[in-house]
C-alpha cells in the first residue's frame, strides 16, 4: 500500500501540505519508529534525534482530508561522531531519516525539519543519502549539502512471506535464509 502511494506521489496524484502550516516538534523514538515503519521504504533506522512535522491548519486549495494535528512528516539524526575533515576535529551528525505521508506532497517539509536540527543542535557537519531508487538527490543540493561521494548498489534478500528486505551482509537476511522454509527473493537497489 506505501509503495502504491508514493508511485502516485511520483505521478502527482497527491494532497498538497506545505511546511508553512505545519508546527515542529521533538517526538520520541517509538512514535518516529512507528510513523517510518509505514512511511519510509527502508522504515527505521537507529538514531539518536527525532522531529515531528504536525499539520496545525488548512489554507487555500489545500486537502481538508488530513485533519489538523496529525503527524505528516519525521525526520531522524544520528549523534555526533567526531573525527578530522579539513585539518579540524568537527562533530559530523548522519540525517538517518526523512519521510512524509505517503498521499501527499510536503513543500519545505525537509528544510524546515532540518533547519530545527541546526539551530538546537548546532552540528558542524551533517551528512545523509539519497535512495537512487527514488532521487537523485536534487533537494539534498537545494539544502546545501554537497556531493562527497556514491555508494554502490546493495543486494537484498527478500522474505516472499513477510516481504521484508535485508541487506543480504546482515545477520538478519542469513538467519531468514537459513531458519525459515520460504526461501527470500533477491533485489539490488541502484545505490546512494
């Protein structure tokens, strides 16, 4: 069903949600956890920071099918992690996660979000990827991130009865291959 919606995102078929009239606010890991679970094509991931974009009201042609409270949009940090770049020790942060509802399109929802990271946390470094898959990673550039390198393509395993997809080094995929009768399917993404 998530995938089905944002194929129709990816064709404009959508409610359009613009940052402007959503709030920010810090949730705790379950609630970003669970939005990701049926919002991101990877769901979660381990972090450390976690931000809510709450719908707070409907101007213009905007959808009223949402209704004003729910959470639209997460984004996931990781801490810091310390190391030299540029002759300086810096505290870099990975962006782990970004995911709005799959139904509709979230103008600024990105920028907002991560401006919010900025300004409490104050990193001197923040880097993320782009799923291949589905970007290019254009709005990373229109955020100022820049490109410091690509990541090959990753095989996963498939389970055929769960539909869970592991990448095929983790101990996840092996125990699924090796414990269970149904055997996973295969998939190579494009890269990052």
């Amino acid at each position: 069903l998530t995938m089905k919606k944002r194929v129709l995102t990816h064709l404009e078929i959508f409610s359009p949600i613009y940052a402007r009239n959503c709030e920010i606010k810090r949730i705790d890991k379950s609630t970003a956890q669970e939005f990701l679970k049926k919002s991101h094509s990877y769901g979660h991931a381990a972090c450390r920071y976690c931000y809510g974009l709450f719908l707070k009201r409907h101007t213009g042609k905007m959808s009223r099918s949402i209704p004003t409270g729910t959470l639209v949009a997460v984004a996931t940090f990781s801490n810091a992690r310390k190391w030299k770049k540029e002759a300086k020790i810096i505290r870099s942060y990975e962006w782990t996660r970004y995911a709005s509802l799959p139904e509709i399109r979230l103008s600024g929802g990105m920028g907002k979000l991560l401006k919010a990271f900025i300004q409490e946390i104050q990193p001197d470094d923040i880097m993320s990827y782009a799923d291949l898959e589905w970007s290019e990673g254009d709005v990373y550039k229109e955020l100022g991130f820049t490109l410091e390198g690509q990541k090959a393509p990753v095989m996963f395993g498939i389970d055929n009865v769960s539909w869970e997809r592991f990448p095929i080094r983790s101990a996840v995929c092996e125990e699924t291959r090796t414990t269970h009768s149904r055997h996973p399917l295969y998939f190579q993404n494009f890269g990052s």
